[in-house]
C-alpha cells in the first residue's frame, strides 16, 4: 500500500513538474513574441524620413531675444526688430473691424481663403474671405492668405491652387500663400490613409503651382505633425509655419513664421484669435 502511495505521488510531483515547465516554456514564449512584436511596431513607425530629415539646415534663432508686450512678441537685436506682429483669422472670428485691428498694433494678416471638406472632399471659399482680405488691405495691414487643404491625390492638391490663384489674380499679397494640411481630431478625415510621401508629395505640387505664377509659398504645421507625417527633409526649400503654444519654440529647423497662441485677445475681434510673429531676417 506505501509503494501505491509513494508511486501516486511521484507520478503526481512528474506532472506538476511538467506544467510547470511548459508554463514556464509558454511565458517565454509570450514574452518573446510580445518583444518581436514591439520590435516590429517600432520599426514600422520609424519612417526614414524622419531620420534624413535630421541633417536638414537648422535656425540661429536666439530665444533670449524674443520680447513680449500686451500679448505681441517681437525679436529684437540690440535695439532693433527682426519681426512683424500678426495675426490669423478665417470665418470663425466673425466680423472683424480692421480698424481697432490696425490701431491694437497688428502689423499682418494670415486670412483663410478657402478650405476642403474632411469628408466630402468639396472646396468652399470662406464666406468671410473677401471682406477680410479688403478690409485689412484697406487699413494698410499686410496680408497673406492660406487655405485649408484635405487633397487625396496631386490632382485635387494643384486644384486647390488654382482655386487660390483665381480668388487672389486681383490682390497683390505682401505674405506668402501657404498650404495648410491637418488631421481632424476625434474624426476621420479622407487624409487619414495618406503615406508620408504622398502629403509631402501634395505639399510641394501645391507649392509649385503657386509659385510658378510668382507667388511665395509656406507650409504650415505643428513639429509633431510635420516630422511625423511628411518627408521633412523633401520640404526643406520650402519656409514653414511652426504652430506651438509656449515661451519658447520647439522647432530647430529653419522656419518663417511662429504661431505661438491661440488665445490672443485683439481690440476690433471677438473672441480669442490666433497670434504669430513673422522673421523678417535671422539674427
């Protein structure tokens, strides 16, 4: 009977011992697999762009230089401004009066021209556009103009341009015309599959277009959005418009314009608007 016993017990300690080695076999396993596949993901969201676009020229900007007053910053250089003071508006500012925006000190004018839906992909001009761009002409502030851009192919991104060129033939604009890609948060937009190259691909037909007709032109864009979601190395010809809210900038690549807040209060618009400081030379 004790040899009964003893036996059950071996063969039940072997089994135990044979679980727990293939749990042991199985976690491994898992681990191991879980770390290929981080691995994997990882090296699936490294584009090479991203890298390439590391040896692109950087900015000499000193952040020291940069002052505030009332909201506006200037940077300025031994008593001198290397910048212009300016704001972005479009039909979500509603009515402006141009007026008390020129008397507030604002120097420039980035206005929405037009945009295309995130769904259905067709182009609107914004209904505030003209007034805008007249009116802030009128008050002798420069502008510029910009225009919200969802295009899937090269085609529709050269027909967005077009549809700039043909509401801009009469004005001769001081600033540059830039081409504003984004993604909609919390939505799907038609951008959302589009490859790195094929943004910058956009971008730059976008670019292209305009300036063959002796316009300049800018893209616009936060640091994460640029360097995440384009070729940032394939734009480097290109000035860029940096959006990013706080003291000190976060882009070290050459850049044009800076818009630092989204909650400037100006006399003559209700609400908060946009506000940016434009380089006019480096030092």
């Amino acid at each position: 009977m004790k040899r009964r016993r003893r036996k059950k017990r071996s063969i039940k300690y072997v089994r135990l011992a044979v679980l727990l080695t293939i749990l042991i076999v199985g976690v491994f396993v898992m681990i191991k697999g879980y770390e290929d596949y981080v691995k994997k993901m990882f090296r699936s969201k490294v584009k090479p762009e991203e890298v390439v676009a590391l040896d692109i020229a950087k900015h000499q900007y000193n952040w020291e230089r940069l002052i505030e007053i009332d909201g506006k910053r200037y940077y300025v250089y031994e008593d001198e401004s290397y910048s212009k003071f300016g704001i972005d508006v479009s039909k979500h500012q509603k009515h402006i009066d141009w007026k008390k925006v020129k008397d507030s000190g604002v120097e420039f004018a980035m206005i929405r021209l037009g945009h295309r839906g995130y769904e259905s992909g067709a182009i609107s001009l914004d209904p505030t556009f003209k007034y805008n761009l007249k009116e802030a002409m009128k008050q002798g502030i420069q502008v510029g103009v910009y225009f919200f851009s969802q295009a899937i192919t090269l085609e529709e991104a050269i027909e967005e341009a077009e549809f700039v060129l043909k509401h801009i033939k009469h004005y001769n604009l001081d600033f540059e015309i830039v081409f504003d890609m984004e993604n909609i948060h919390g939505k799907t937009a038609r951008i959302d599959s589009l490859s790195n190259q094929q943004r910058t691909d956009f971008a730059i037909g976008f670019c292209q277009r305009v300036m063959a007709e002796d316009h300049k032109c800018m893209i616009y864009g936060n640091y994460h959005w640029l360097n995440g979601y384009f070729q940032l190395d394939r734009l480097a010809n290109y000035p860029f418009w940096i959006a990013h809210y706080s003291d000190k900038l976060n882009f070290e690549y050459q850049l044009k314009m800076w818009q630092y807040t989204d909650s400037l209060t100006i006399d003559g618009i209700e609400g908060p608007v946009d506000a940016n400081i434009y380089f006019d030379k480096e030092n």
